[in-house]
C-alpha cells in the first residue's frame, strides 16, 4: 500500500522528544512505519517491503541512479529510506552515511534498519568529506535545516571539496526557498564539478539536481 503523506493516521507513537526547539517522533500504522522532525515526514519503511521507496522525490532519485555504484555516499541519514534501497539495488556496495544529529542516528539503528550495514558517520558533511580517504562513485546529497536547506548548500566549500571525493554521479535533493537559491546551487555546480540537470517536484519544492563528475577511482 502506498503511503498517504498527506492523509498519514498513525496507530502508535514509538518515540517523541523534543530538543533544542525540534520536535523528532517515530510514528507507524500497520503499513508504515515514518520518522517527522517538525511535522514533516523525512523517512518512510513500509512494514511489507523494507527496500521500496515512499516518499514522491524518491521516485526521482530513482529515476537517475547509475547502472551500477560500487562506493556509495549519504549526506544526511535520516531514516535510511535511500541506503536500504541502494543496499537491496547493489548488495555489494560498500555505503558510508553521515549525520550531524546523533538522535537521528540513533533512531535510525533502532526502528529503521533493516539488513543493511551502512559505516554511520556521526560528523558535519564538510568535516567528513575533507578528511575521508578515496572517492565515491555515487553520491546523495540530502541536508536540511528547519526552513530549508542549510547555509553550506549556498558556498563554494562544499562543491571544492566534492570535487576531490567524486567519481561518477551526484544527486541533490533540493529546498530551495527562492529562485536565487536554485540559481545559486546550480553555478556552484558548473563551477567546480560540471552542470546539473535539474527535476522539478509537481506540488512541492524539492528540486532534484544531478551531474556526472569524471574524477578517478583511486
């Protein structure tokens, strides 16, 4: 069953808590089970069907994944909808994920994960990709902050820095709150990596944002 963002009825709250003025609870129903920070829902599992995506840009990430990744990168956990599935898609995949908010990894570990056996990076996106080894053939880009994406998403350092960790696909779930701040990821792209397709969400603001980058595996 599909799961209704809009019309969402949970049968039971498995966890709330309330810090630093964010509201992060763990909801489920007998199809789903979802995590909400602030009200909006960032991760669905479906109870059935761990590996299936539920979420409406989902189906867009989708749509531009590689034929295949063998190193693959999440900026910003969540609860893990994109590595359960890349997990499932690619079994021998080696997948790093890093989080800022170490309640989100925690949740994660307890109520989401499935089979998967991501490496969890409890650190800043930047701060991971200026001192890990190696490049990534895949990589998911998808921070939020409380009214959109969060400031490093608009300033040359994190796309530098991408440039020396990349080595085939990017994809960017973007918020923007403006036109400019489209405008302005996409220059920062063409930059320092190359230019980005951009994808439109029919009825909400993400924008999904991809581009190839042929930097070499090391």
């Amino acid at each position: 069953m599909n799961f209704n963002l809009e019309g969402r009825h949970a049968d039971t709250m498995l966890h709330l808590s309330c810090r630093l003025g964010r509201r992060l609870c763990v909801l489920e129903n007998e199809q789903h089970r979802w995590l909400e920070i602030d009200g909006v829902v960032q991760s669905v599992r479906s109870h059935g069907d761990p590996s299936r995506l539920c979420l409406p840009h989902q189906d867009l990430l989708v749509q531009w994944l590689p034929e295949q990744a063998s190193r693959i990168l999440e900026l910003g956990l969540g609860g893990g909808d994109m590595i359960r599935h890349l997990a499932g898609r690619w079994p021998a995949a080696e997948l790093h994920c890093v989080d800022l908010d170490d309640e989100v990894i925690e949740l994660y570990r307890h109520y989401f994960q499935g089979e998967e056996r991501p490496a969890l990076h409890l650190q800043e996106a930047h701060a991971f990709l200026l001192q890990a080894d190696g490049r990534f053939d895949l990589i998911l880009l998808d921070l939020f902050s409380q009214d959109g994406n969060p400031p490093l998403l608009f300033q040359p350092g994190i796309y530098q820095i991408l440039r020396e960790r990349l080595a085939g696909r990017l994809l960017i779930n973007l918020l923007p709150r403006t036109g400019l701040e489209l405008e302005r990821v996409l220059s920062l792209c063409e930059r320092w990596l190359s230019p980005a397709r951009v994808w439109p969400l029919p009825g909400y603001r993400n924008c999904i944002l991809m581009l190839d980058y042929p930097g070499q595996m090391s």
